[in-house]
C-alpha cells in the first residue's frame, strides 16, 4: 500500500470514528432530555432559599431539569419538583446564601467554578477551582462557604487522590483558598507533612470554628479548626466526611469499616464525650450526610441499577431504626427555612 494511499485510510478511519463519537453523544443528550416512565414530576418556576420549610436539592431524573436545583416542602419530599435555572454538581445553602459547584465543557477541559448565590439565586461571586467538586457547604449564618475539589483521583477510596479545599467570607470576599496552607497541631504536637489533605468542612454557629478530614499517613482524623487562627487541631481517628447537628454537640461521619477497601458505615459521635454511635444503615456511604434536624440524617446513595444516579436516604441519628428512602434521583439536600 502506497503511503499516499495510507493517509487516506487514516483520514476515512478518523472521520468514520468522530462521526461514531458524536452519534453517541447525541444519542446521549436525547436520552437526557427524556423523562422516563416512574420519574418524579419537574416543572420550571421559582426557587427561593428564603423559602420556610422547604427541602431543596440537585435532581437526578432523566430529562431537561437534570442537575438543576430544585424545591419541594420538606413535609412532602416526594411532592412534584419546582425547577429553578440553577445547576450544579454539589450545592448547599444557609441563611439565604447558597454555594453552588458546577462544571461546563471548556475548550480544553471542564470549567469547574464555585459560584455563590442569594436567596433568589442570583450569582453574587464565582471563583475557579483547581479540580473536581466534591463537597460544599454554608455555614448556619451564611458568612462562610467552604468548597472541597479533587485535584488528582475521584474517590475518597482510591489508593492516592490529593483534595484542596477553600473557605470564603462572603461579607468581605476574602478568600482562604488552601486551608492545607492552615497550622496542624495532631495528638496534641504541632504537625506538617507533604501528604496532608483536608476536606469535607462543616462550620460550627460562630462564624469561626469548622471540623473538617485531615488525611495523612495513610490515617483520617476529625479536626477542629478555627478560620481566624488559621489551624486545625485533631480529635479523633478514622473520621471523614463531618456533618455538625444543628444543636452543635455531635458530628455525623462516614467510618470505614475495611483498610484498603471503599467501604464505610455512618456514625454519630459525641464531641462532649467522643462517644461514638454506628447507624442502622448498612450499606457503604460515601457521602457527606445533612441533618435534617438534630435526630434525622439525610444521604444520598448509588439508585439501584444505576451509575450515575443517586436517591436520598434518611436514618435515625441515634443508632435505632432503619433507614428510609427520602426521594428518588436526588442529592446534595439543604434544609430551608
């Protein structure tokens, strides 16, 4: 074969290949836009997070409001969604102010940003993140918002993966934009280390203390952390993923129950007297559980049958009880009002 006749091979083969991957992703888009049979209802209109007690969250369901943020009242979780215009990968919200991460396709690679919001959604700051979004939240006044991204890896349960995780004041608009950048003090010595990695920021009602994971030496800690000191102090071991109870006195987790594996069990731990309390659900959640008042958390888990969906589960914060299924093809929940 002549190399003239070569390089046409290659172009047809070429062309004959991006036509298959576009073909693909149309057909993709088309499945997106499609509700399916069993679906819960959406419908565009107005969300507000000044809206009182109401539950709003990321819709999972096929069609063209996947991704958007949606509400419905918190005494029917499963009632027909009101839509807004908002999408995002990971959302939370507080006080009327709302952190949304979202990613757009770029001309090189996905543009991830934290965009933050008011009550009424509008985009009051947006910042560039160095990597996937993976875990946000407001703090109970709104001044503070923290984000967590993947920089390298996608799983907290992937052999090495590296986090940066960022605190913004919304009132001044100053930004801590690595808080690996924050002084360790672990098991009580001062402590720093090149593997160091922190995520998963919960804050306390003083618009200052945080708990967070530290990650370094193959060990997680629950850390304690102070946004003006600008340190974390460790309180306890094998801890990811913190959620702080509105009444402030104890903090929901994620505990892994198998080294080396991505298998964890949610737990409740007393700061008071660090007392810990396994939940009723079994299965592995790799999440960061909200609480939907001081004896209820909510977490999303994989739907059944589906990779790339998931559906909110409640759970007893005391240990009794059996889990529950909130609402299908849904996460990151926000309590609202």
């Amino acid at each position: 074969m002549t190399r003239s006749r070569r390089l046409l091979v290659l172009a047809l083969a070429v062309v004959l290949l991006a036509g298959a991957g576009a073909a693909l992703v149309l057909r993709a888009a088309a499945r997106a836009d499609r509700t399916q049979e069993g679906d819960p209802t959406v419908a565009q209109g107005p969300v507000t997070l000044a809206r009182h007690d109401g539950l709003a969250f990321l819709n999972a369901a096929q069609g063209p409001h996947r991704g958007a943020l949606v509400s419905v009242p918190a005494a029917a979780p499963r009632a027909a969604r009101t839509a807004s215009g908002l999408t995002c990968r990971r959302f939370h919200a507080a006080a009327g102010t709302g952190v949304c991460l979202n990613s757009s396709p770029g001309a090189l690679a996905q543009d991830n940003r934290a965009v933050i919001v008011d009550a009424e959604l509008r985009t009051q700051r947006s910042f560039p993140l160095a990597g996937t979004p993976s875990r946000a939240r407001v703090s109970p006044s709104g001044r503070f918002a923290a984000w967590t991204v993947f920089v390298s890896g996608e799983s907290y349960g992937a052999a090495f993966f590296s986090t940066r995780t960022a605190i913004v004041d919304t009132r001044t608009w100053a930004l801590e934009p690595d808080l690996e950048k924050f002084s360790v003090v672990l098991d009580g010595r001062p402590y720093s280390a090149a593997d160091v990695n922190l995520w998963g920021v919960t804050f306390a009602g003083d618009d200052d203390t945080f708990y967070a994971t530290l990650g370094t030496g193959g060990q997680t800690y629950l850390v304690r952390g102070s946004v003006a000191r600008r340190s974390v102090t460790t309180l306890a071991r094998n801890v990811e993923c913190p959620s702080l109870s509105p009444d402030g006195t104890r903090v929901a987790y994620k505990k892994r129950v198998m080294r080396g594996a991505s298998l964890w069990r949610e737990h409740v731990l007393d700061l008071r007297t660090l007392r810990e309390q396994p939940l009723s659900e079994r299965r592995s959640v790799d999440d960061q559980a909200l609480w939907l008042d001081d004896r209820t958390l909510a977490y999303a888990l994989p739907a059944e049958g589906s990779v790339d969906t998931t559906d909110l589960w409640t759970v007893p914060a005391d240990g009794t009880g059996a889990p529950g299924i909130l609402t299908p093809a849904a996460s990151s929940p926000t309590r609202l009002g």
